[in-house]
C-alpha cells in the first residue's frame, strides 16, 4: 500500500504554482486569445439562454430534469436507470418480481433495439439522433406497469407520456400510483413503514 507523501505533494504544488506565475510574466499569444474569447461568446451565449429559459419555463429547468423530463442523451437516461436498478430496483425485483426494459425505435434506420435491465451496460445507440425510446416497468407479483414514452430528437430525450396498467388494462396515472401504493404495502414492510415514496419506486 503506497502511503500519501505530503512533501512530494506538496512540491508539485509548488512546481504548478511557479509554472503559473511564469505565464503571468508574458501575454497571451493569438492562439490563446482565441481561446478565450471563444470561452466569452460561449458563456454569454449560456447566460443568454439561461434567462430566456427562467422567462419561458417559469421554474428553473434544474427542476424539469430532477422529474426526468428530458435527458441529456440515451446514456444519461441509462445511467440513471443503472442507478436505479442497483438500489431500489434491486429490492423491488426480489420483492415483487420487478422487471425493467428499454425499447429504442431508430426513425432514420427503421430498426428496433429491446434491452433488459442486465443488456443496459452493453449497449451501443449513442450515435441514434431521431426516434421514441419507451421504458417499462413490470411488477410482476403486483400485476402493474408503467411505461414512460421519449422522443429522441438531435440525441437529446423529451418525455411525451406515462401510461399505467393494472392486470393489463390502461388506468389513470394517479389511480395507478395509488393502486400500486396500496400493494406495495401489503407486500414490504419497508413502504408500510412510509419511508419512502410512491414514485421512488418507478
């Protein structure tokens, strides 16, 4: 086991700062000023954005993404997923015989990818810029499904629609969530002690 070595730390600390202060002695050559002013177009162009989005959404669009509205790509809803599975999708598959699948429809090619929870990790559509990606999940043992629909557009996700089924049959939403609520309690004793919420679990 190498031990941490506060003087060798230290001294390229050291080299990093007098490297630094060696700069300040010379100005920025052309290729440098380039750069920044590259750096100043791209962050006006942020802060542009940023208050016509604050205007337009009325809610920071910090919000939007913390209720999976959109996704930044196909592998940011898949990691998100995998984060899932590993914890409270993990205790719902032994619980209630949970299931997961991602479905990709490639509008460009016309072609269809189908995942399971265990293919997530060895998938390949980071080039897919045009389609509807569905997720579904099954609990099995409680006869419910959600399903969420996406559009893919440039790459980017946007959330369209989320159906519910109970013993098959299309429900509304919230008369899903309550249903599975109440069976959820039935079945752990984890949700009857109200630790957790309805929509943790999908």
């Amino acid at each position: 086991m190498q031990l941490f070595d506060e003087n060798k730390a230290s001294q390229k600390y050291q080299e990093i700062c007098d490297l630094g202060n060696a700069e300040l002695d010379w100005p920025l050559d052309n290729a440098k000023r380039d750069l920044v002013e590259t750096f100043f177009v791209a962050q006006h162009a942020y802060q542009a954005i940023s208050k016509q989005i604050d205007k337009t959404f009325h809610v920071s669009l910090a919000f939007y993404q913390q209720h999976h509205r959109f996704y930044v790509d196909i592998s940011d809803l898949t990691h998100y997923r995998m984060d899932f599975l590993s914890t409270t999708g993990r205790f719902l598959r032994d619980a209630v015989d949970a299931t997961y699948q991602l479905e990709i429809w490639d509008r460009e090619s016309h072609r269809k990818h189908a995942y399971s929870s265990d293919e997530l990790t060895r998938m390949d559509c980071e080039d897919l810029k045009k389609g509807t990606v569905v997720e579904t999940l099954t609990y099995g043992r409680l006869d419910c499904r959600v399903r969420r629909t996406f559009s893919l557009q440039n790459g980017h996700l946007f959330w369209d629609k989320e159906q519910f089924y109970v013993a098959g049959k299309p429900v509304e939403l919230t008369d899903g969530l309550m249903t599975l609520q109440k069976r959820l309690e039935e079945e752990t004793v984890w949700f009857s002690q109200k630790l957790f919420r309805i929509r943790d679990f999908t």
